[in-house]
C-alpha cells in the first residue's frame, strides 16, 4: 500500500513538473566561438611547433633569477591571492558537504537530589536529500570551477609579477645608465664653460654667450637631479614588488642594457589557450556559470528528502523503550512568485555574460601576441636608426666645437649640438628599454613558463 502511495506521489510530480516553466536549454558554447576566429599561424611571426617557454632563463642574468624568486616568495599581492585560492577551494568542498547526510545527536542527564543519575535522554536524527536529479552535484561543480578560476587566476597574477619584477629591472638599469649620460653632459657643459668664459675674458665673444652656455649648464644639472629621482623612484618600486621595505638604495652595476634573447619559439595561435592562465579562469567560471545553471534548472524538479529521528528519555531504566522514526519525504515546488524561473533566467545571463568574456579574453589574447610581435620589428628598426643618429650627433658635437673656437658658427649652434647628441643617447636607450619590455609583453601573451 506504501509502496502504490509512494508511486503515485512520483507520479504526480513529474506531471507538475511538466506543467511548470521549464527553462530552456542554455548551454555556453565553450569553443567553438573562439577557434573559428583564431588563424592557423601568427601573421606577425613564422610558423613554428611551439614549446614551453622558460624565457626567465633565457637572460642569463643569475641576479634576475634572485629577484624574482625573492618576489614569487614574499610578494603581498600574490600571497593574498593565494589566500583567496585556499578559500575557494574551501567554498568548494563546503558545497560538496550539502550532498551528505546530516546526523545530530542530543543526549541529556537528569539527576535526581542525590546527585545520582536518574535517566538519560539520548536523542539522534538524520537528514539527507538524496540528489537523484544532481541539482546538488551541479551546485558543487559550480563551485569547484570557480575554486579554478580562482588558482589560474593566481597562476596569471604569479606571470604578471615575474615579468614586472624583471621589467623594474631593466628599468633601473635604464635609469641608471640615463643618469650616467646626464652626468657626462654635465661635464661636457662645464668644458663648454669654461672654453667661453676663457673667450670672454679675452674680448672673444659677448656676455650674451656666457649666460647661455652657463643657462645651459644649470639645465643639465635640473636633468641630472631628475634622472636621480626616477631610479630612485623605480628602486622603490621594485622593493614594493620583493615585499620588503621601500628604500631605494637598490643599486645595479652594469654597463649597458642587455641585449634581447633569441627570438623564442611562438607556437600557433590556439596553443595559447591552454598556455594562459587568464584564459583558462574565463574558461572555468564560463563552466561554472553553466553548472549554476544547471542547477537553477533543476530547482524545479521535486527534492526528495530521507529523515530518521529516535532515541529515548528513559534509556538507562529501559533500554527497550527507544524508538525510531524513519521516513521519506519530497517536495515539489508549485508557486514562487517567479523566483525559481528569474533565478534561471539570471543564470543565462551569467552564462551570456561568462561567454563573451572569456571570448573577448581570447582576442584581447591574440591581439596582445601579434602586437608583440609586430612591434619588435619596428623598434628594432628604431633602435637601429637610432644607434646611427648617436654616432652622427657625436661627430657633430666634436666638429661644433671645433668650428665654434675658429668662429666659424655661433654658440647657439655649439649648444644645440649638445642637446642634440644628449637626446640622441638617451632617446637610444629608451627604445632599448622599450625592446626589453615589448619581449616580457610578449613572453606574458604567450603565457610561458617561468
């Protein structure tokens, strides 16, 4: 008779169930978008089969290594991010736990005025939803690929804070040997001084002249001030990134910028959707936000529930008189004002929302990669043109001179030569420095291991 009731009762909910709002299917596509548009090979670089790319390595400056070891280990970004990661995956399992029973115990001592025991209450019961249709399942799913968004999430910030420790590196560098520019100006204006303080005194040329080349000096020395300040500034930076106080007495000693690695090996386009932590998160919460959906689906159909209650309030008199209650129960939701069938339809929005994200993650991907690559062309081509305006300038500031003592020029032409080979040598270690970088972008839109 129980058995007929219990059928019936089945029966008659998955006959409500058909007569409920259904959502409709809202599956993300996970694919498909994304690899129709991504070519067989870069336009910007030629067709290689790519590897793992260990482009820390590839500098061969064993200090770099120190460096971002140190920032990998005591970095307070990536140390909160890794806490972040521990709590998600945490979440995770707590969600998990609601697909097991739950069992409660509740004993209880009575005494009498003798301090003696005089019963004992032992109460227990037992609650379980048993997950037939994996509205549960799907919930912890959900969970579980946000708790891997979460990690890649901190893989991509982990990439992020090696290449920027390295970048503040080359920076410091740069700085560094702009100073070392500045400070030769500096002493080249003071000979220039003194060649037109000695002409002056001699009624070879006018006041007028002086002032400028002494304008001038003060000039370069504002320069030199501010170039002392940016590689202070960066060593500060770059303390920040290593978790340790901001000093800025970090100091490098090199002579020149280091020259670019061999290009590395860029693989094909759709590699990168496996090598870039960024992409893999988008990935994971699209297919959390399909698992949420899922779920919300499945809200509608009727929820079994398993409930067991017993025990006895005079266990210690008479064991025999505990008692024990088992039963089944489901519930099938009939009206909510709308609540389950919004929360499906926010779901497809968060499912929408989710796809184009991770597609646009995609091409922002793409992009980054080919404007890597194509920028290295021309600031190789700008570091070659600007390498030759070094050596012209050089030679002109020399000849400058040359022709200023002879008389045959002015002093605004001496100093302009001045000016003019100064930018030359700094505007050439710029676009070094912006070499530097646009490979570390390009090692990040690669995704490559550290």
């Amino acid at each position: 008779m129980r058995e007929r009731k219990t059928l019936s009762l089945l029966g008659l909910s998955f006959l409500l169930c058909s007569c409920n709002d259904m959502a409709i299917q809202h599956e993300g596509d996970t694919s498909g978008a994304v690899h129709n548009v991504a070519p067989e090979k870069w336009i910007n670089a030629p067709q290689r089969v790519g590897e793992d790319i260990a482009w820390l390595e590839s500098f061969h400056n064993p200090m770099l290594v120190r460096l971002v070891q140190n920032a990998l280990t005591e970095n307070f970004t990536l140390k909160t991010m890794m806490a972040n990661t521990k709590a998600a995956r945490q979440l995770a399992t707590l969600s998990g736990a609601q697909r097991l029973p739950t069992v409660a115990l509740s004993p209880s001592v009575q005494l009498n005025d003798s301090t003696k025991p005089h019963s004992l209450d032992v109460f227990s019961s037992v609650s379980w939803e048993i997950d037939i249709w994996g509205r549960l399942r799907a919930a912890q799913e959900a969970a579980e690929n946000q708790a891997q968004a979460t990690l890649e999430d901190w893989q991509a910030l982990r990439l992020s804070l090696a290449a920027h420790t390295v970048q503040n590196y080359f920076e410091l560098l740069e700085a560094t040997l702009q100073v070392g520019v500045v400070e030769q100006s500096v002493v080249d204006r003071k000979k220039i001084v003194e060649l037109v303080r000695g002409r002056y005194e001699r009624g070879l040329t006018n006041g007028l002249d002086l002032r400028l080349v002494l304008t001038d000096l003060e000039n370069a020395n504002a320069q030199l001030a501010s170039a002392k300040n940016q590689v202070q500034r960066i060593a500060m930076r770059l303390d920040v990134l290593l978790g340790q106080y901001p000093l800025g007495n970090m100091t490098v000693n090199a002579t020149e910028l280091p020259a670019l690695p061999t290009m590395i090996d860029t693989g094909i386009p759709a590699q990168i959707l496996e090598r870039r932590p960024d992409i893999k998160a988008a990935f994971s919460r699209l297919q959390a936000a399909n698992a949420n959906l899922r779920s919300a689906q499945k809200a509608l159909l009727p929820r079994l529930t398993l409930t067991a209650q017993g025990g006895s309030a005079q266990l210690l008199s008479d064991p025999r008189l505990a008692a024990w209650h088992l039963a089944l129960g489901m519930v099938q939701p009939l009206f909510t004002g709308g609540r389950l069938t919004g929360e499906i339809h926010l779901s497809e929005h968060y499912v929408d929302s989710a796809q184009y994200q991770y597609q646009q993650t995609v091409l922002v991907a793409f992009q980054e990669v080919e404007q890597s690559l194509a920028s290295e062309k021309w600031l190789s081509q700008e570091a070659i043109a600007l390498k030759g305006a070094v050596e012209q300038t050089e030679a002109s500031r020399d000849l400058a001179v040359y022709s200023y003592q002879q008389g045959l020029i002015q002093i605004l032409t001496l100093l302009d030569s001045y000016r003019s080979t100064l930018n030359a040598q700094s505007q050439y270690l710029a676009v070094r420095l912006e070499l530097l970088r646009n490979r570390l972008n390009l090692y990040l839109a690669l995704g490559g291991a550290i």
